[in-house]
C-alpha cells in the first residue's frame, strides 16, 4: 500500500467545518461505565443504524473495519467462521474467536479457556456494538486482547414488527422477522432470522437459523431483569477449505484439496439461556448478577478422511457490586468489585470417514473440561484541585484469575489437568486538558493460556499423538498505550492512541499434519503500533469517518517450528502492518441521531476499506505472502412513511474494481493451502418494513 493513499486521505479529512453537534455515549470503560470521551481507553461505539447500512448483517466483519486496531478477515467459509483479531490478539485462530473476549448483553459468548464462536451473534436485533482494546481489557480476564460486546435493542413504547429480506450473488438470501412491543412493565423483542448461501467457492453453500429473544422487565422501583434466550442452528456449511497461491492463481472458485472427495462440512447448533439481575440500593450502590446456562453440538468432517464431534455444556455466574463515594476529599470516586465463575464441559469424540461418512469405531473419546475462578475490582477517582475543578482522572484495577483445563481420555492415556493463576493489575490516568481535549495513558498486564484445542496434542519423535499437553504455558502480556480524544469543532471528533505490547512464552504452532495442529510457547513477541478514528460532518447532510491503524507484530527471539528455525524480527501470520477504512456518507434529509431516531429521504455511501500485504507463516516464506489491496463499497438506501408503514429499499456493490483479493489465511497450514480468497465484484438488494402493531 503506498503512502501517498494515507497522507492524501488524512489531509482530506482532517480540515473541520462547522456542523450539527457530535453526540456522547456512555460505555463500558474497564468494568466501569463512564462517557467514552473521558474514558482513558481505546473505545469504539459502533451505532445500530452503522450496523444495518454496513450491510446485510450476517458477519461481524461487515462492520468491525469501522474500528481502528480490529482486522476481521471475512472468510467467506462459514464452516471456519470470520477470523478477528485485535492489535493482534486471535490472528492464529483456525477456526472461530481466540485471544479475544466476547460478550452478548452481559452474557459471556467466550469460554472459560478462550474460544468463541462471532457467527452465533445476532446483528439484526443488535442496538450497539462496543469494542474495547487495550490494557483495561485485561480486567475481563484469560484471553483478553480485547473485548466485543454487543447489545440487543430494547422494546419501544409503541409495539411494532419488522420484516426484512436481502438477496445476493451466489445465492446469497437473509430474511429477518423481529417482533417488539412492551405490556406493563415488561418489554419484549423477539428476532428470528435465516440465512441461506450456494457459495463464491466450490462446496462452500451454508444454511442457518437463528432465534434471539430479550425480554426486560421492572420488577420494582430499583429492581430490573432481564431474561435472554439464544438459537443457533447451522444444519450444514461445507468447507471449501484454502488454497495453494498456484491454486488460487488458477481458479479462485475451486475447493481445496480433499474438500470435494472428503464432503468436507459442519453442523453446529447452540442453545443458551440467560439472566441479568439489576437492584439499586440508594445510597449510590447498585448490584448485578448474572447467570447463564447452555450447550452446543458440533459435527466436522475433515479432509484428512475424519470426523470431529463436539458435545458441550457450558454455564456461568457471575455479579458485582458497585457505587459512588461523592464526598472523597479531593474528588468523587467510583468503584466495582466483582466475581466471574465460569464453566465449559465437552465429550470429544472423532473416528474415521469414508467419502464424508463416519467409518469404523471410534478413535477417539475425551471429556475436556475448563472452568474459571476470577475476582476483579476497580476505582476511578476523579480528582478535584484547589479551584474545584478537575483536572485528573486516575483509574485502578485488578483481576485475579483461575483457570484449570482438563482432559480425560476415555480410549487412551491422554489424560491430564493443569491450572493457570494470573493478577492483572491496570493503572490509568486521564488529564482532562480542555472541555473538548482528553489526554490519557495506561499500563496493565495480562495472560492467554491454551485452548483446549491447542492442549489436546503432542509431538513425539516428529509425530503429533493425541496426548493432553500440560507443559503448555499461559502467555503473559505487558500493555503500554497513550493516546488523546478531541473535539476541536463540535462537528469534528478525533481520537488516537500509540501503544507498546510484549509478550512471554506466546503460544504459536510447533507442528501441524492431516488437519491436527501441536502448539509450544516462543519465548518473546513485541507489537508496537498506533490507531487513529476521525469523524467529521461538514453539513447537516455530509460526513465523513476514517479509522487507520499502524501495526508492526514481531516475534522478538528466536524459537523453532517443527524442523525451522523461527529468527528474531519474523512477522506474526495474520497480521497486516496498516489497514484503513474510509467512508463518505450523504443523507438528503440528514442523518439519524437520538433526537431524529428515524430519518427519510434518499442516503448512499462510499467506503474504501485497504490493508497491506501479511504473512500466512511464522517464516515469512514468499509463497506464505498475501499482497495487500484497497476495495470500494457502494451503497445506497431510500427510506419513505407509507401511511404509519415504514418503508426502505436498498442496494450496494461490494468490490466494485472487482480486485481479486485474499479475504483470510489459514495459519500455518501443513499443505501451505493458506489462503481463503475474497469475493470479487458481487451485489446485494434488501427491503425493510416495519409494521406498527397498536393504535
């Protein structure tokens, strides 16, 4: 990518005229909620009306370019799910999330050892996305280069249904039906929605359905519940699997190798209830519990003649309590102190395939288990100086966390136990400069261990057998980062942030063969990079937004791989040095806000969305090279009142310069099949009709 793309787009953006005012939210800053512009954090707010116009809301990818530090590679096989990382954090995932915390209204969507799954998030009911980076995500525990949390909206007070449809190339068909309304004190939304796709790739067509329900209710005064039930179903996704660069070079649509012969695929269905608990006591103190229960089952067949069945049950508490000292001498305090208690038990089972069909008696049978036992706790003090104003804010926090993974193997003497202890201690200060400019920075410590995936082998005489590894260490992690958010209009928002990342003992790939992968720990890695978000809205019906981020990933001492030396300065896979999102937006009769929720008229946008090249192995080899690319995105959307029906039409061209782009790698792969190509030129149309159901 040249730079010239960068210094003329940021000189571009960077002139600020006078407009409608910028409006502030409130967020989760650590495990504290405060305004996002006095939040000493990188924290990205990602709107429900962004999430909707991003597209036909089946990816989180679709909308997670808006937030600098966030690389989500859309693999367009949802058999592998869209691969996320955060300033590096779950590049070297294979398969769903890793390193990286999610949460959905409150709920953890994360296991106990790391893992997640972003396909089982509903982005049609969801009101916000937040995404939070940095050393104050360490408060949220094991695995938390970042955190996702999203949040479905609440039920209005005039009862309504809302049906939307959308089709796309390559059979691409969404249909979405939500249905909210309140009765008393009781709110409800309910979203079923179906997604259907025959596929850009070869033996790549997917299938899924998916039910999220949100029910919110005022028990008394100072006292609220919220009930939240979850459906995932993904009958079949086959798996197209990646490609050699000769391969992707010679037909973009072809499956990989084993994938047609093997019927390579999954099924996954997930079930999950949930329950948050909210009692104010008065007095500036307030308590949350929060309690959840589920299971989920996988079936995988692979191309190595295989099968991998997964049968899960996972539940969790948790609660906190916390308030507000107003009279501190020199300035009011907030605090939170808390407790996390989860767990995560799955029957592992695999055999044989014949020609994508079980085969024989099992060759394999295992209970893996995790569980987590963590305390955390945080103070912001907000200091007051002699004149009474407040120049200070200092944040502190600390998480203690156990974790203990287990492995029982039933058929062999796999079996084995380990636990992991880790304090996370955070330290922040924000220097509240002007009204309009915050300057901030923070320290904190963290810890990833193993999943369960990356414990379950060893290698032995260069083969890789299917014994617990438990000499894997959990990766210990110091984070610097110093940054500012300014106002210098009140059109014009701009936030930064230059952060330093070092690692011990990450875990990275030792020996991969016949789809089975055995991990070890190298010694040092280092991320240094910076991050830049620029809003601006030149007229009520003009603006603009860039998110530009700077990343140089590194191991940072020598290890090997297998047989191959890894040397210091190699570039972590995955993991691209620059990436940029720009967008121009125009709304005939302006854009949505708080106060004019539901806008008319005529809108369309432009987005470029660009990365630079990256590396699909530790060792940086040139057939392991992904070249970088910039693509334009084009949307446009009608809205109109059809009597008290609300109508919209829309439609957008992804790709438009058709580039052949690679949308993801899979990492250190053993048959160097690294790459999972990007879709070239494709359209989508959708409608939307919301429906008043009342008088």
């Amino acid at each position: 990518m040249k730079k010239i793309y960068w210094i003329s787009i940021l000189s571009l953006l960077s002139d600020a005229v006078q407009a409608q005012n910028t409006e502030e939210v409130t967020v989760q800053s650590g495990r504290l909620t405060q305004k996002q512009f006095d939040a000493p954090a990188s924290l990205r707010v990602i709107e429900g009306g962004a999430i909707r116009d991003a597209g036909a809301q089946i990816n989180l990818s679709e909308v997670l370019a808006q937030a600098p530090g966030v690389v989500a590679l859309n693999r367009n096989n949802y058999a592998q799910d869209v691969q996320i990382s955060i300033r590096g954090f779950g590049a070297r995932s294979a398969f769903g999330l890793r390193g990286i915390r999610l949460i959905t209204d409150g709920i953890p969507a994360t296991t106990p050892d790391g893992q997640g799954q972003a396909s089982t998030v509903s982005l049609t009911s969801a009101e916000r996305i937040e995404v939070l980076t940095g050393p104050l995500a360490q408060l949220y525990g094991n695995s938390a280069g970042g955190v996702i949390q999203t949040f479905t909206r609440e039920a209005g007070a005039q009862p309504e249904a809302q049906v939307s449809s959308n089709m796309g190339n390559y059979g691409l068909r969404r249909n979405d039906l939500q249905l909210s309304g309140r009765s008393g004190n009781v709110g409800i939304v309910a979203d079923y929605s179906t997604f259907d796709i025959e596929g850009y790739r070869k033996n790549s067509a997917a299938q899924r359905k998916q039910f999220n329900a949100v029910v919110t209710t005022q028990l008394q005064d100072a006292t609220r519940l919220k009930l939240i039930a979850n459906v995932f179903d993904m009958p079949f996704a086959q798996d197209p699997l990646g490609l050699t660069g000769a391969q992707l070079k010679a037909d973009p649509t072809q499956a990989g190798t084993g994938a047609i012969t093997n019927r390579t695929r999954k099924s996954v269905k997930q079930n999950q209830l949930g329950a948050v608990l909210d009692h104010n006591f008065g007095n500036d103190v307030e308590m949350q519990w929060r309690a959840y229960t589920g299971t989920r089952d996988n079936a995988q067949y692979q191309a190595s003649s295989s099968w991998v069945g997964l049968s899960r049950d996972f539940n969790g508490l948790g609660g906190q309590i916390k308030g507000k000292v107003r009279d501190a001498a020199n300035g009011p305090m907030d605090w939170v102190i808390g407790v996390d208690l989860d767990r995560s038990s799955e029957r592992r089972q695999g055999g044989a395939a014949l020609a994508g069909e079980k085969s024989g008696v099992l060759s394999s049978n295992q209970l893996n288990q995790a569980s987590n036992n963590d305390a955390f706790g945080q103070l912001n003090w907000n200091w007051i100086d002699a004149q009474r104003q407040n120049p200070y804010t200092f944040t502190a926090g600390v998480r203690r966390s156990q974790v203990q993974l287990q492995n029982t193997d039933d058929l062999g003497t796999g079996s084995g136990k380990v636990n992991y202890a880790a304090t996370s201690p955070v330290l922040g200060a924000t220097w509240h400069a002007l009204n309009t400019l915050n300057v901030y920075a923070n320290w904190g410590q963290g810890f990833e261990t193993p999943t369960l995936a990356e414990a379950a082998y060893t290698v032995q005489s260069n083969a890789i057998k299917s014994l617990f590894n438990a000499n894997l260490l959990a990766s210990r992690s110091q984070h610097s980062e110093a940054g500012l958010k300014w106002t210098p209009t009140s059109a014009t928002r701009v936030d930064a942030a230059f952060f330093h990342i070092a690692t011990d003992n990450e875990i990275v790939t030792l020996l991969s063969s016949g789809g089975k992968t055995a991990y070890k720990n190298a010694a040092k890695t280092q991320r240094d990079g910076a991050e830049l978000a620029l809003k601006n809205d030149w007229t009520p019906q003009w603006r603009t937004q860039l998110s530009m981020a700077w990343l140089r990933a590194v191991y940072a001492s020598d290890f090997t791989s297998g047989t191959n030396a890894i040397t210091s300065g190699k570039r972590m896979p995955g993991i691209p040095d620059q990436q940029l999102f720009a967008s121009v937006q125009w709304a005939d009769q302006g854009f949505a806000s708080k106060a004019n929720p539901r806008t008319l008229g005529w809108s369309a946008s432009a987005d470029w969305i660009a990365r630079s090249n990256l590396w699909a192995n530790d060792l940086n080899t040139a057939d392991a090279r992904v070249a970088g690319f910039g693509q334009v995105n084009l949307r446009v959307r009608y809205r109109q009142m059809l009597g008290s029906l609300r109508a919209e039409l829309w439609a957008g061209i992804d790709n438009v310069m058709d580039k052949q782009t690679v949308g993801s790698v899979i990492v250190n792969q053993a048959a160097v099949q690294y790459f999972e190509p990007g879709l070239p030129r494709n359209a989508i149309l959708g409608a939307y009709l919301s429906i008043p159901l009342g008088p």
